[in-house]
C-alpha cells in the first residue's frame, strides 16, 4: 500500500480520546448501532496520535491495532445491523422469482408438449417423457438461454455505472424490481394452455425472457454493494471479550459473514426450482412461472419498508473519468514498458508528476492510483472466473442434454440440478459457524486468493464427474451416442434411457455447488473493497459480466453442445480449469497477505430516517460529522506513525 509518509506532519497531529468501545462478550458483540454511536460520538478527530502509553492509536474511539496486535490476535466478525439482513430477505425474494422460472426454462424450449400431457407441458404421473413446451431442440434451448444469461449478467456493467453516477444504487434495484414484475406477469401468459397449443407462445416468452434479464441487470449489480455500506466496521479495531482476551473486529471478517448469508439466501430462493419442477411436470408451465411471480410480491413492501431505514450511498459521479486520466499518464511516460512490472503505477502519482514538474491539476491523490492498482488486480481475479462459471453445471445446456438420457425413475430430469442450492444452504451456516470461527481461533488466516483457488480446485474436480457420467450414459443408452435424443427415436414405449441412475448426476452438482461458496462469496468482497467509493457498482457489474463471459462462450457453443460430442464439451473445459487454477494462484497469491481497506467511512452511513428522527434512540443515532471524520488516507498515515513510533 502506497503511503505518502512526506506529507505526514506529525507535529500537528491533535490528543485523541482514549476510550476503547469497551469490553463485550463472545456473544454479545457491539451492535452496529453501538459501534457506529461510540465512533460519532468520539471529540472532533482530524487526524490520528498513538497514545503515549501504548502506542496505540484512536479513529473515532476505536482501538486501532498495533503492528504486533495485527499480527497476533485473533480476528473476529462485528456485528452488522438489522438492514443488512433485510436487504438479503430482498436478493432472496428475487432470486426465487429468478432462479424458480430459470430452472425450468431449457426444458420448456427443447422439449415438445409430451404426447401423453395435458396440453400445459405437463407430463402423466409416471410418465419418462419430459415437461416441454415449444419444441425448439437443444440448440435453440441453449442458445436462448445462454442470451438471456449474457444479458443479465452483461447489462450490469451500464446500470452500476448509472447507479454510481447518476441514480443511486436504491433508485436502480427499485427500477428492476418493477421491470421483472411486469415480465414475470407476461411469462405466465406464454405459458397458459390455449397459448402453448396454438403456436404462438415463443413471441410473449422471448420477450418476458429478455425484460426479465434487463430487470436483473438492474437489481443484481447494486444490491450487495448497498448490503456492504451498510456496515459500521470501516478500520479494524481491538475489543476485550468478557474473558480478557483481546481481538481484532476485522472489516474483512464482517462483510463475509453477512455476505456467506447473502448467499445462502440466494440459494434458499433458488431451492424454489425444486417446486418449479415439479409444477411443470404435473400441473404445467402456467403454474411452475405463477409461484415465483408470488414470491415477487414480497419485493415492493420489503423495499418500501427499508427505503428510510438504509444507508444510501448518493450518486457521486463516476471516478471512471479519473481511471483514464490515470492511465493516460501512466502510459504518456512510459507505461506501455513497464506493464505487468514493479513501479508501473507509481507513474501515475500525482506526487510523483509533480516532483517531476508537472503543473497539471489533479482531481485524485496518490490514494486514488492506488485504488485504481486494486481495482485492476480485482478485474484481473475475476476474469478467471468464466471457466469456473463453465464448469459449475456445463456448458450451456450440456448438463440439461445429459440427464435427459440417464434413468430418471419418473423424477423431472432438471430436478437434481437443484442439489446445487441445497448444498450451498447445508454448508454456508457451517463455514459461517464452525469452520471459518475455528480456523480464525486457531490463528489460520485463508485469504482470500487461497479460498478462490481451493473453489477453483474442488470445481475442476467436480467437473470431472460430468465427462465420467456422459460416457457412460453414450455407452448403456439404447441409442449409442444419441442417446440425449434417444425418446424420439425409438418406437414409442421402447426403452430410451441409459441404465445410468441419474441420482448418480448429484455428484459433481454438490461438489461444484460448494466451491461457489469459495469463489463467489469471496469475489463479492473483492469486488467491493478493492474499488473506489464512487466506482463499486460498476466494478461490482464486471465481477458479474464474467457470467456473461461464460454465456457468450456457451452461445457461441451452441451447435457443439449435442449428441455426439457432449463428453469433450464437459472434458475439455475441465482440463482448462485445473490449468488455470494453478495459474491463479501463482498470480496472485500475494494479495492474501495484504490489508483489506474499505474505501468508506463513518461519513457515509447517513440513513434517511437520521433526518427525521433518532429511530428512538437519539444514542444510536448513525449521523457523520465530514468534519470529524478522517479519510482512509489518514488511517494509513496513523499506521506509518506507529511503526515509526511516533
């Protein structure tokens, strides 16, 4: 980390109030509201001064860490308020809507209406045809699919970008919400009888498909970010638990614990693909796209009820045009031969263009450059992830064609692709509450690039299973290497399923599904703090447009991902991703030993509702003095303080 120690004038530093935020218990850790009073409430700080005593330094009454207390005491996850679980109850409401249609989407283009169905796409109890619909093929499943998903995850990049400059993160989750009402009122239209038997249905569908992945790309970009500002644990700080142990309430620590929530309740919504499923299988469409729309309803008096309660980061303009202008420098005095090379930002400082005679007004710092070098290695993480989105499921509809050709025993053969949810709801409470609290009482740090890389690893293993299955299915299908189309082949009420159970498919689903736990969870955080404060919506867009990336890759696909190819299709991205795991790991492994900065602080957690009231509470009252707060740059300084020792 970059610090400007020349212009650190420690004789003007000012005496800094000594109270701690106090002892508290294991259980009982300082409420976001405590912690964030204790801090407002702390004399008018305007820089940091270690104390003559313990050469500790203060940031707003918070104990900061020294050099040695970092490196030995044990990290802890603060408390985070109430409204970032609520905004998670929002992610979770939309992603049952999301994830409960999309799990029934491949099946109902491939598929045709089942001969012996009820005109809905619904099959006969017992029945080995599949749900269907429109009839299109693989082909056309996957490449509508696969559009939709490059959409959603695509379109982020434009609407975080507008979130950060012009509308506000709220503003713009508002706006999706109602876009995806509308198109999920429209999907169940496509999917009524009367609709699917006259031919007719692919229009309305296509168009609810793609107002539903423009609604999603405007709710999916700024949503966990407005989870992350919601929390009060800016700097990390020492506490004494009620035993006498000191600890460390790392900001770290904290956002992924409510971020290991966030992503348990998205899965929890997804699990609503397990209903949907069935819906299609033996009522019909209409009802496997009405539940989800139900669940929606919850969005719009949930967001309306938090709307006060939030803190809302304003739009502050992009730092976007600052970037450029950083890299213009860089590369206007010599960059272009330094790329990938030690001293490559350093060209950009404003300090280091004037002490070479520059005149230039500069609109950023030398913190700012420094921002902009986390948020390229951030973007640099995250382009490894579209073969890890590859391989967690398949590509395109791979996975989809493979379990039509297994033994499905009567179930729906989309069904087990929910094991994907459910594993990641069994395990997130366990990584949240036993393993990762065990591993930080054991003094183990796993940063973040080491948890990356085991998700990477336990996904490329997983993955292995779906070539192993697709083998031997070709190899006990009554139709050979056709078998993903072998009921269409056969006389009807011939055999056209492999011997191979598809319980078996649960295999690389589970294995896969927890590795996102390693690798998406921890992007989030990533994402968020390694951005400037005025770009995490659109850095948070680019860790998503990597799901675009591996759609696109998928789509452009679309005609390999058939009958007879289909075990390359899983084998060859597999040996990609064990490649590219060893080379992430070497890449960045350095990042784990860095500090983790968020680029916000106590200034920026006004709720609407602290200018209206005190909620009750004037003590808890969560209201930033700009006077009183120092900058990030400034908790830097008080570090280069200490270890100069004063």
């Amino acid at each position: 980390m970059y610090t400007d120690h020349a212009a650190l004038d420690t004789a003007s530093a000012i005496a800094t109030v000594p109270a701690s935020v106090g002892n508290v218990g294991d259980k009982h850790r300082q409420s976001y509201d405590e912690t964030a009073a204790k801090a407002i409430a702390a004399a008018d700080l305007q820089s940091f001064q270690p104390s003559g005593e313990d050469e500790h330094a203060n940031f707003h009454g918070l104990v900061l860490p020294t050099e040695e207390e970092r490196n030995t005491l044990r990290r802890v996850a603060g408390k985070m308020p109430a409204s970032c679980y609520y905004l998670c109850a929002v992610e979770f409401a939309e992603r049952a809507s999301y994830y409960g249609c999309n799990q029934v989407y491949k099946n109902f283009i491939r598929a045709p209406l089942p001969p012996d169905g009820n005109g809905s796409g619904a099959t006969k109890p017992g029945s080995e045809y599949t749900a269907g619909a429109l009839g299109r093929g693989a082909v056309t499943a996957t490449a509508m699919t696969e559009a939709f998903k490059f959409l959603a995850y695509a379109l982020p990049v434009y609407f975080g970008w507008l979130a950060d400059t012009k509308y506000g993160r709220f503003k713009m989750i508002c706006w999706g919400v109602a876009v995806c009402g509308v198109a999920h009122i429209i999907m169940i239209i496509s999917a009524i009888p009367s609709v699917l038997m006259s031919g007719n249905a692919i229009g309305p569908f296509a168009l609810s498909l793609y107002m539903l992945s423009i609604g999603a790309a405007q709710f999916k970009p700024n949503i966990s970010p407005t989870i992350m500002d919601q929390s009060p644990h800016k700097v990390a700080h020492v506490v004494t638990e009620a035993n006498g142990e000191k600890v460390i309430v790392d900001p770290e620590e904290s956002i992924n614990s409510v971020m290991l929530w966030f992503y348990l309740l998205i899965n929890i919504g997804a699990c609503t693909g397990i209903a949907t499923s069935y819906l299609a299988k033996l009522v019909g469409y209409w009802a496997a796209y009405l539940i989800p729309t139900i669940l929606y309803l919850l969005l719009p008096p949930l967001l309306w009820f938090l709307n006060p309660r939030l803190v809302k980061q304003p739009p502050g303009g992009s730092d976007l045009g600052n970037v450029f202008k950083v890299l213009g420098d860089i590369f206007a005095h010599g960059g272009l031969k330094k790329i990938g090379r030690e001293g490559f930002w350093e060209l950009g400082l404003p300090s280091v263009r004037k002490a070479a005679g520059s005149t230039k007004t500069y609109n950023y710092d030398d913190q700012f450059v420094d921002d902009v070098r986390r948020t390229f290695q951030a973007c640099g993480i995250f382009m490894f992830q579209p073969i890890f989105n590859i391989n967690d499921g398949g590509l395109g509809a791979a996975a989809n064609a493979l379990t039509a050709g297994m033994k499905n025993e009567g179930l729906p053969n989309d069904l087990l692709d929910n094991l994907n949810s459910v594993s990641i709801v069994v395990m997130v409470p366990f990584m949240n509450h036993i393993m990762y609290p065990f591993l930080r009482k054991m003094g183990i740090k796993w940063g973040p690039i080491s948890r990356m890389t085991f998700g990477f690893a336990l996904c490329t293993i997983g993955s292995i299973g779906y070539s192993v299955l697709q083998y031997k299915v070709y190899q006990t299908s009554p139709c050979g290497y056709n078998a993903t189309t072998c009921a269409e082949i056969v006389p009807e009420g011939s055999p056209s399923l492999s011997t191979v159970s598809i319980s078996l498919y649960s295999i690389p689903v589970i294995l896969t599904a927890i590795a996102e736990i390693f690798v998406n969870v921890t992007a989030y955080g990533i994402a968020y703090s390694r951005s400037p404060k005025n770009m995490k919506g659109l850095v948070a867009s680019i860790n998503l447009f990597t799901t675009a990336i591996s759609a696109a890759i998928g789509l452009a696909c679309s005609n390999a991902i058939q009958d007879p190819y289909l075990v390359w299709v899983f084998g060859g991205c597999t040996i990609a991703g064990a490649v590219l795991c060893v080379i992430f790991y070497f890449t960045f492994r350095h990042i784990d030993q860095e500090e983790f900065v968020i680029n916000t602080d106590f200034s920026d957690m006004k709720r609407d509702s602290d200018a209206e009231s005190d909620l009750g509470h004037s003590d808890k009252k969560v209201l930033a003095d700009e006077k009183k707060i120092p900058s990030k740059n400034s908790i830097e300084k008080s570090y280069s303080v200490m270890r100069r020792g004063g």
